[in-house]
C-alpha cells in the first residue's frame, strides 16, 4: 500500500508538448539516462 511508502512516487516521462517529428528533437521530449537517474536520485534522497 502507499503507506508503507518511505516517499511519494515520481513520474519520469516525456515531456508536456507534442511529440516532434524530427529525431533530434524527439530525443529531447522523451526522458533520457540522465533524467531518469536525477528521480530515482530524488526519490531516494526524499525517503
């Protein structure tokens, strides 16, 4: 249950706008490796 939960849970997602056509701009809006490794790092330093 979320009680047991030591700290609220984060969503790590694509960004709020449209989804570009081009590559390079699509490799922005989604979340990379970085992104991603700064909320797992969140979380933890929260709980």
């Amino acid at each position: 249950t979320f009680k047991a939960l030591k700290a609220p849970p984060k969503r790590v997602c694509a960004l709020q706008v449209p989804i570009p056509y081009s590559p390079d701009m699509e490799n922005h809006v989604f979340p990379d490796r970085k992104r991603i490794i700064a909320g797992i790092r969140e979380v933890m330093e929260a709980g």
